[in-house]
C-alpha cells in the first residue's frame, strides 16, 4: 500500500490572535474517523476500554503522520501508559486477532514494510454486526407470528364462546377492536382468575378512565397477592379498607367537628374515583 507524503504548510504565527489560529489548525491538522459501530460493539469483540484508545492512536498515527508500525515509546507518548503496558495491549490484541501485522510496499521507492493490519478488526466487528442483525430479524419476525397465529385463531372461530365473550366485552369497554397482542394477554389471565374477577377488574378499570391492559393487570396482580379469588372477596376487602381509613382519618380529626355520615359518604365517592 503506497503511502503519499503529506506537505506541511506553515503560516507566520500571530500570538495576537490565539483563537483563529487554533481553529485553522483544527481544520489543517485533519481527522481521526470512529466508525460508531465500532464504538457500539468493540467491548462485544473483548477489546477494553484502554485497548480502544489504543486502537484509536494507532489509526490517528497512521493517517496523520503516516506511521504504519509506531514504537511502544511513541505510543506511550500518547496515552496514560507505559512502554511494558502497551507492548502487553499490543500482544493482546495481536493474540485475540483484533488487529494484525502485514507488509505494505511503497510506489515511491518499492520498499517493504511492515505495519498494524485492521483488517481483522473489521471482519469482528461485522460477525458482532451480523449476528445482532439476525437476533433482531428473528424476534421481529416471531412477533410477526405470534400475532398473525393469533388473529387466525380469533378470525377463524377456534376460541371458546367464553373467550369470546370475554373478548368482547372489552372491546366495548374500550370502544374499539383489540389487538392480537391485547388479546394474547388477556385470554392468558384465564389459567389465573375466574372470568368474573377480570370483568370486575375490568369495571374497576373503567370507573377510573383507565382503559389499558397493563392497568387492569396491576389490578389482578394485587388481589392476588391478597389472596383474592372472588369478587364477593374484592368487596370485602375494599369495605375493610374503607373502614380502615374511616378509622384513621376520624383518629386525626377532633369529633365535634365532623359529621361521621357525611366523612364516610364522601370518602367512598373518593374511592369510586381515585
């Protein structure tokens, strides 16, 4: 590979003005490109932290002063490492075939000489590439599936009429078409909780203008975790806490001033919409 020397071209410095002077030699001194997927996937092909600023220097040597092979002590100028450190990052990454050696020839003089290859570096970044790359088409492709499958059972009738009915009352509830999605989960409550419990759930859902699946699922999830089965055990269980916080509240307030009635009748049209 032939490399071309770059001209240096200096201009008379003008200490007067510092700031224009340091934003032409960001344009003249030229740039090192990071490709993003390698800074995405370098840890996913065992290069660390330190052996990515390596990397890094040694791109930024070889396009900027044409250095195909830097020392170790030139290196070690450029990082926060010793000479013995780098030489052992170098041979690590020589050992992981992240980098290679090869000979490059000269067109100005035919010369040979040996320089840092990156071409192995390329080829482990592209199997990361690859491989995430078919991880995410399958698991599009299999919710693809999973919701064609699943319309196919509801269009075609192969639910229960309980299902069904289930279903449906939803829909109504929402006031629009469920998705295969919203379906899926919905019928898989079923191997949980009684039909009656996820219509109340649903009701309860409704009564606080929250029409979404995830919502009436924390709700299930809670009366599971109290052990609630029925929906005669949800209304006992919510005619407890009520009287709970009746107690409480009358406990924090003097009883010659509140009318008893009017706290608990308010305090339930709270609960009907809190």
């Amino acid at each position: 590979m032939g490399q071309k020397k770059r001209l240096a071209v200096k201009k008379e410095f003008d200490a007067t003005n510092m700031t224009v002077f340091f934003g032409s030699a960001i344009f003249t001194s030229g740039m090192t490109s990071i490709p993003n997927l390698f800074l995405k996937y370098y840890r996913d092909i065992g290069i660390t932290d330190s052996e990515m600023m390596l990397i890094i220097q040694l791109l930024r040597l070889r396009n900027e002063e044409q250095r195909l092979m830097p020392s170790v002590e030139t290196l070690s100028q450029c990082l926060a490492a010793e000479p013995a450190q780098i030489e052992r990052q170098i041979k690590s990454l020589l050992d992981k075939k992240v980098i290679g050696i090869t000979q490059y020839f000269s067109d100005e003089d035919g010369s040979i000489m040996e320089g840092y290859d990156f071409e192995p570096l390329v080829f482990e970044i592209s199997e990361v590439w690859a491989l995430n790359q078919k991880r995410q088409l399958d698991e599009i492709a299999e919710k693809l599936n999973s919701e064609n499958r699943l319309e196919d059972n509801f269009n075609q009738g192969t639910l229960t009429k309980a299902e069904r009915e289930l279903c449906h009352a939803f829909e109504n509830e929402f006031g629009r078409l469920l998705s295969p999605m919203e379906t899926e989960h919905i019928l898989s409550w079923l191997e949980e909780f009684e039909v009656e419990l996820i219509l109340e759930a649903l009701r309860q859902a409704v009564i606080r203008g929250k029409y979404n699946i995830k919502y009436i699922s924390s709700i299930l999830r809670e009366w599971q975790k109290n052990n609630i089965r029925t929906v005669k055990e949800v209304e006992a269980h919510q005619r407890q806490f009520e009287e709970s916080r009746l107690r409480h509240l009358q406990r924090q307030v003097p009883t010659d001033t509140i009318n008893k009635g009017e706290l608990k009748k308010k305090h339930l049209m709270r609960s009907m919409y809190s």
